[in-house]
C-alpha cells in the first residue's frame, strides 16, 4: 500500500501505521545523517572564516600576512574546498540518506558503516585542509586536496552509495518518486567523477591541457551532477510534503530529469572558453551549457506551479522560506550561466569577479539555502527536539539571504566593469584593480552578514541537539499561525500545512 | 534519545517484516505526528507553447554546432571555421607603427617605466622628456641594445640600478617602433629610429657583452647614421 | 518509471557519453597531436622546464599563485590579450606539453603571466615584487611573500643575493634581506615562462 495515496482518503489507522513506520526509518537514520550534518556545520563554520579572511586579504592584502600559511593563495583553495566538501557535500549526503530512506519507506541500510562513513570524511577534510594550508595543494581548481585525502572520501562515499543504494533496492514504497531519481544520479554520478578525476589529474601522468579539460569536466559537473540533484531533489521533495500538495506535473518532473542527466554533463568545458583547447570542445561545452535552460525552465514550471496558491505559506515555514528562495536562485543562476557561456557575454566576464558572484549565486543562493531548509526540516525529526527560537531562525535567513544578494550584486557589477575595461588595452592594469575595490570592499561586508547567520544557525543546531531551549508541541515557525492549536492532532485530513 | 530501536537489530540488510511495530503511538513526536503523506505525483500535462519553446532552443543549439564546430579538428581553434582548410591566412592590412611600437612598450617597458612613461621616482627613470629618450639617439639605441648598470642621473634625479638588455630579445625591426613609440609619446617630439641604425649600431659594438654604464654612454662615438629621415 | 534499472541505465548512459566527449576524445586527440609533433626532426622538448624552474614551478602551485594569474591567451579578435602584450599570439595546446600541473588559472585578479619570461627579463625586479608587491607597482593588491625571504644581519661582506630596495623600503641598517631558495626558484620559473614561440605550421 503505498503511502502516496491523497490523504482523505487514509483512514486513521492507516496514518498511524505510516507514523510508526517514519519514526522508526528516522530511528535508523539519526546517528548517521546528525553525524553528517554535524559535520557539515563545523566546517561551515570553518569554511566562513576562510571565507572572510580571503576576501579582506583581496582588498586588504597586508591583513593577517606572514606565515605562509596564510597567504591568500593557499587560504582561498581552503575556503573553497571546506565549503565544498565539508559543508556542503557533507550536508547533501545527510539530506540524501534521509529523503531516500523515507521515500522507499524502509530503514536506512548500514547506519554503523555510515557512521564509520563519517569519521572517514571528516579525517578526509582534515587533513585535506591542512595539506593546503601546508603547501601541499595541487592548484587543480575543486581538487586541491593532497594526493593523501582523496582515498578517505573515496571509501566514506563507497559506503553512503552502497547505503543509499541497498535501501532503494529494499523499498517497501512501489513507486519511485522523483526525488529518488535525481538521489540514485547524485550518488550514482559523484563517485566516478570524484575517483576518475582524482585518478586521471592527481594520481596518474595525464599532463598538459588534457589535465585542464578533466579538471572542468569534473568541477563542473560537482555542481551539476551533485550538488543540483540533490538541491532539486530535495525542493521536489519537501516542498509538496510541507504544502500537502502534489508535483504539478509528472510529465515535467521526467523531462525535467532526463534533459538535466544529458545536457550538463557537457558543460564543463566553458569555462576554457578563448583557452588553448580546440573550437569543437568549447562549443560542444557552449551547446550543452545553452541546452540547460531546458531542464531548468521544466523544473521552474514544475515547482512553481505546485506552490502557486500556497505562497502565504512563506510567511510561517521555514523550511518553505529557505527552500523556495533556494529554488528561485536555482532558476536565475542557471539562466545566467546559460547566457555567460556565450562567446560575446564570456569574452566580458571570463577571468573577473562575476563569475565568482555566479559561483556564490549557485553554491550558496540555490545549495546553501536549501540545504539549510532541509535542515530545518529534518533535524527535529531525529532528535525529537523542535528549534530553539524563531526569531534566531529569522535572522539566519535574513542574514543569509540579504547577504547572498548584495553579495551577487557587488560582484556582478564589479566584475562586469572589471571585464569591460580589461578589454581594452589602453586601460592600464592597476586602473583597472583600483575600480574593483569598492566592490570587494562590500563583498567582504556582505560576508560578514553571511557569517552571522551561520553563527545563528550553528547555535540552533547545537541547542536543538542538547534538546536546550522550551519544550514545543508544535513546529518553530516564524509567526504563530492562526490555526496553529490543531496543527497537533493526528491525521489532518483537510490538507493543512505545516 | 528517546525511541530507541536498537542499532542491531536494523543492521541487517533486509529488514524486520513490520517496521514500527516497537512503537507505542503515544512514543511519537509531535513532528512525525503532524506530518502530510509523502509527496505525490499531480498529472498536468507538459504545456503546448513549452515544446515550441525547447524546440528553438534544440534548433539553436543543433545549428551552432553545426556552424561553430571546426571541423572536429583537434589543430582547429577558430571556431568560426569550419576546418575547410587549416591555414589560417595572416592579416595584410598594415598596422599603425605606433600601435605596434605601443604594444611591445606595454609588453617589455611599461612594468618599470610605467605605461604612462614617468618611471618610479628613485628606481625607474622616466622616459617622458628625458633627455636620454630626446637626445643623442647613439645612447638611446645602446641601452636597448647592451643595458645600463650603475648611477645614473635622470632629469636631475639619481638613480642606481639595472636595465636588462633588450639586443637579443628584440630585433632591430622591434627595437626600431618601440624606440621610435617613446620618441613621440608622452608629450615627447623626436624623429623615429630606422631598423637600418639600430642594425649599425649592433654591428658596431657586436663584441660587447657587459651593459653600458652612464659615462661610457657619454662618450660613445657618434651614430654613422647621424641624422634619422623623418617617418 | 518505477523500474531501478531503468532509472540506472539512463543515469550511466547519459554520463558516459559525456565522459567520452569530454574526456576521452579530447585525451586521445591531443595525445596523437603530441606524438606527431614529437615526430619531427625540429620538434621541441618535451620537457618544458627542469632545474630551478621546475622547481619553481612547484613553488607556484603550493602558494596558489593561479588563483590570481592566469596562464592563457586568449585569441587576437577575442579579449584584448594580445593587444595588452600579454604574448605575441594566443596560447595552443602544444605550449602545454608536459606540464604538471597545468595552471591556465580562471582569474585574472593580476595580469597573465603565460609569457611572462619575456615582458620581464629581471630577476632583481621579481625579488622586489614578490617581498612586497608594492615596491615596484604601487596599488597593487599582491599578498606579500615576505615567507620566501629572509631578513638577516649582515655578516662580513653583504651578500650578493640580497636585495637592493629603493630608499624609501630599506631594511634597517645592518640587516639585508635574501631569497631563499624557494624565492630563487620561483623567479627562475617566472623567467623561464615563454609561450612565445611561432608555430611551425600555420596555426590559429
């Protein structure tokens, strides 16, 4: 029986065996996705401060130098690959073990191997992070970890694939929903691009300008085969589970799939645009960068459409703030890249700050964010514990969410200025990094504001473990809803939201 | 933690033929409680107008690899060709000798003397309306050619250092429109440097392989070229 | 599509292509190319560096110079890189041989250094400008890499590495300030950067 079926039409008993059996998935998942998430928040937290230092350095170049493992050069791969790796992906593995566990409706498979799982990853990061602090990065863009680190991600992702994928095959649930879809890609994908580029640019002799078009095969695809599906996975998921609603269209949801699995796997190679690479390699990457509006545009439809009605919604949930605004990112930024891969737009923007504000818009606006609604969703869950305050959580997304945006924006202008100007030769250079320091300047204040938010965030997290803070009956919203005093009651069969 | 099932006994990989069964409805949280079902599939069809739409975006980007693929080529990089033939015909237009002069100034000079010409005070003279750049053309062409070492006195100012020489990287083609841009740039007005004159002056000092230094420059032998022909 | 290897075939096919594409094709193609360049009696070697440059070139990539600098040039009617003098032409696949890593780099927060060797001949001015950028290009925003030198009392005769500072960026008398191996390692590397030289087929 499958647990899809509308909602009135679920007797009691029926809800209260699906009640039983979610606390029970969420029984075997707790300690390996709060182990995950745990660990995504700490190196959030350290991702931030090498975030912040990096960008003062830029405008700044004199704060904090001296020992050499503080240099920009080495703090900014740092940054890079904590947020990537620790924060993120960290985050992403949590919310996948969970999403996939719930949808197959059976336990999730191999919590001790997951725990394991996540000490590896996090010995990983370590001295990862430290090897490039001490000098040992490869400058290989998104893989600078030291030929040392890598094994230990590549044997903690073994274990969460074979996890996510042992639990799929046991699904009690007949259907396979569309989230699961883009999971079973997202850990399908990760580690055969994670071990080939390792393999292929760390390990073996691939060498010259083979070792850069792997190199942006793999980057690129991190955000598009990893990162995307988990971030639009999960926005399939919870959105329509926190509104009671279905996906708009199942149609959609398989166009949307299909064209995302074909066209971003090539679209790495734009950033290589004008490089040493021949014109057929640059303008398949062009192509494929283009044909990504098609997927976007479906899954823009698709979730727009599911929410249309239910958008005072935002006012209460979390969880729906962070995730639509998410979604929303998800939508502009991937437009915007579609049009920089364009030789005429990429001949301005290539090598300047915009695409650093691109970046951010993608990693941050869109994954971040919805990662951070996940979180709001999941943890209490697994810790029987809701969040400490709504106000902090209004802050956090606040904080957050202005901050991400003046971010982009300083950037975006900055860089296109930026980009005009070193097109023409009779500026001198030093003109032209005068101008951009203003932009840095407010970048490095919208950072700040970013950084509040997460402090805000991890003392939620924190609180919510430590069960601090009074003991709720009903969800941490932002406002108190008027009908909040039913929102307890067992088996809400008039399609109330929370 | 509260609801304790205990990690063993779901370590297996199939699982117990009724899950939930340890659990006491009134165990349960508030937060699983109120939960919605899970999500569902709704049915709407995809929209007429989006497959016109994914169409000419499938249209466009069938025509631009079409149009921009040179060939498959791994020795084609011009995408605008469409790898017909390999060479790739130089441009004929003549270029403005200043333009060029300007390009190897700002490639070789402008990291010391600055692309506006006026040097760095104290390390790297200036070459607007110096009389080293304005003068006797004979020194202007051998510090190019050798170098210059030592002190060195600039438009009243003093200065100490190394000019690196610029006879084997350029060639006397080279030498003649960067020497012939800062004659005529910055406020500066002197007759441009034929490649014949610099190729006269290499002859001449060809066994010569320490830079110049300030008094020697002085006293070098007059140019056997003397006068420059305007243009 | 609720069959799992539905769902797993489409997900490997799709990536697999592209894998191909990207990847492989690419890899075999430039791999043929580098064998029939090697070919030639007036082919040049395939080691770029060695010695101090290549040595420096580690250098590079451990303090993440990329990041700042890139290695590339981008072609005459696309950018302005060539008209800036950052190299005579744009940058090919073959000016890569043999390099690990190779560092074309996606900002350029400084200049392009891919012909670097040949705008700035002098080791002397790399010296200042790596201790303090500032020296020698006032408003640069360079990290200091005050790290790769050592600032030392005089000792007898001052040595004839240490570097000679303008007045105004003197060290205190007494003391002299001279690179470490690193520093002279990483200058030879910058000397040595040179992707200048014409193609022997016509070319792009």
């Amino acid at each position: 029986m499958s647990d899809q079926t509308i909602s009135t039409a679920q007797t009691e008993s029926q809800r209260q065996a699906f009640a039983r059996q979610r606390a029970a998935i969420d029984a075997s998942a707790r300690w390996p996705v709060l182990g995950f998430f745990t660990g995504s928040v700490v190196w959030l937290l350290v991702g931030t401060g090498l975030a912040l230092l990096a960008s003062i350095k830029l405008h700044s170049p004199e704060f904090l130098d001296g020992p050499s493992w503080l240099t920009f050069g080495r703090i900014r791969p740092a940054h890079l690959n904590t947020v990537a790796y620790g924060w993120a992906s960290q985050a992403g593995i949590g919310v996948t073990l969970w999403s996939m566990a719930r949808l197959s409706r059976t336990e999730l498979r191999y919590p001790r191997l997951l725990m394991f799982a996540v000490l590896l990853w996090n010995i990983g990061m370590l001295v990862g992070t430290i090897g490039i602090l001490a000098g040992e990065g490869t400058s290989i863009e998104w893989l600078e970890f030291p030929a040392f680190a890598p094994p230990f991600f590549a044997l903690a992702f073994a274990i969460v694939t074979v996890s996510t994928m042992v639990t799929f095959s046991n699904r009690r649930e007949p259907h396979v929903y569309v989230t699961q879809w883009y999971l079973i890609g997202a850990v399908f994908w990760f580690p055969w691009l994670y071990t080939a580029a390792n393999l292929l640019v760390i390990y073996a002799s691939v060498s010259g300008v083979s070792q850069a078009s792997i190199n942006w095969w793999y980057a690129h695809n991190v955000l598009g085969l990893w990162m995307t599906p988990i971030g639009v996975g999960s926005t399939y998921y919870l959105l329509p589970k926190v509104l009671g609603r279905p996906i708009y269209s199942y149609q959609l949801s398989l166009l949307g799939f299909w064209s995302l699995a074909l066209f971003y796997n090539w679209a790495g190679v734009h950033h290589l645009i004008g490089g040493p690479l021949p014109a057929w390699l640059i303008t398949l990457s062009i192509v494929g960068s283009v044909m990504m509006l098609i997927p976007v545009i479906t899954v823009a439809i698709n979730h727009h459409m599911t929410v249309l009605g239910s958008f005072r919604q935002l006012r209460y949930s979390p969880t729906l703030r962070f995730i639509v605004f998410g979604a929303m990112s998800y939508s502009a930024v991937s437009i915007q890249g579609s049009l920089q891969s364009l030789r005429t737009i990429n001949e301005v923007t290539h090598f300047t700050h915009y695409t650093v504000a691109h970046a951010h818009m993608g990693a941050y606006a869109f994954f971040t964010m919805i990662m951070f609604g996940s979180i709001y969703y999941i943890v209490p869950r697994l810790t029987g514990w809701e969040w400490a305050a709504g106000g902090l959580i209004s802050f956090h997304f606040w904080s957050t969410s202005v901050g991400v945006l003046v971010y982009f924006i300083a950037l975006t202008f900055g860089g296109w200025y930026q980009g005009l100007d070193l097109n023409r030769a009779d500026v001198p250079f030093m003109t032209i990094v005068r101008n951009t320091l203003p932009y840095l300047q407010v970048r490095s204040w919208a950072g700040i504001l970013m950084a509040a938010g997460h402090l805000a965030f991890a003392a939620l997290f924190v609180m919510n473990l430590l069960h601090i803070g009074k003991q709720r009956s009903g969800p941490t919203l932002f406002f108190d809803r008027p009908d909040a005093a039913t929102l307890t009651v067992i088996g809400d069969a008039s399609g109330r939201t929370v | 933690m509260k609801h304790a099932t205990t990690m063993s006994s779901i370590d297996k990989a199939t699982p117990q033929p009724d899950i939930g069964e340890n659990h006491n409805v009134l165990d349960l949280h508030a937060a699983i409680l109120r939960e919605q079902a899970e999500p569902r599939d709704g049915f709407e069809p995809i929209p007429a107008w989006l497959t016109f739409v994914f169409g000419a975006i499938i249209f466009w980007g069938g025509y631009y690899l079409a149009s921009f693929n040179g060939g498959f080529r791994v020795t084609e990089y011009d995408e605008r060709r469409n790898g017909a033939s390999d060479s790739l015909a130089k441009s004929t237009a003549p270029v403005d000798p200043v333009v060029l002069g300007k390009r190897l100034y700002t490639a070789n000079c402008a990291a010391c003397h600055q692309p506006t010409g006026l040097g760095v005070s104290g390390q790297f003279p200036p070459l607007a309306d110096s009389e080293w750049v304005l003068g006797e053309p004979a020194m202007l062409k051998n510090i190019l050619l050798h170098g210059l070492q030592g002190p060195l006195k600039v438009k009243g100012q003093s200065y100490n250092g190394n000019m690196p020489a610029f006879g084997a990287r350029l060639s006397d083609d080279q030498l003649s429109l960067v020497l012939s841009y800062i004659r005529q740039e910055w406020g500066n007005a002197a007759a441009p440097i034929l490649p014949e004159s610099i190729a006269a002056q290499r002859k001449a000092f060809a066994q010569r392989t320490n830079p110049w230094s300030e008094s020697e420059l002085k006293t070098l032998p007059p140019d056997p070229i003397a006068v420059e022909k305007a243009g | 599509m609720n069959q799992g290897p539905t769902i797993f075939l489409g997900v490997f096919l799709t990536f697999a292509s592209a894998w191909l594409g990207l990847v492989v094709a690419p890899y075999v193609q430039f791999e043929a190319q580098r064998s029939q360049n090697a070919a030639k009696v007036d082919a040049p070697p395939e080691t770029p560096m060695e010695g101090l440059a290549a040595q420096g070139r580690q250098v590079y990539r451990a303090n993440g110079c990329v990041y700042c600098h890139s290695q590339q040039i981008r072609p005459e009617n696309f950018g302005s890189d060539i008209a800036r003098g950052w190299g005579p032409r744009r940058t090919v696949a073959q000016d890569y041989v043999g390099e690990r890593p190779v560092m074309l780099g996606t900002m350029r927060t400084g200049p392009d250094l891919a012909n670097i060797g040949t705008r700035q001949t002098s080791a002397a001015w790399h010296h200042l400008h790596l201790y303090n950028s500032r020296i020698t290009s006032p408003g640069s925003i360079m990290p200091r890499f005050t790290f790769l030198y050592e600032q030392r009392k005089v000792v007898g005769q001052r040595s004839s590495a240490a570097l000679t500072f303008p007045p105004e960026w003197d060290v205190k008398p007494g003391y002299e300030v001279v690179p470490t191996n690193e520093a002279k390692a990483l200058v030879a590397y910058l000397l040595a950067m040179d992707r200048s030289r014409p193609l022997e087929e016509p070319g792009p």
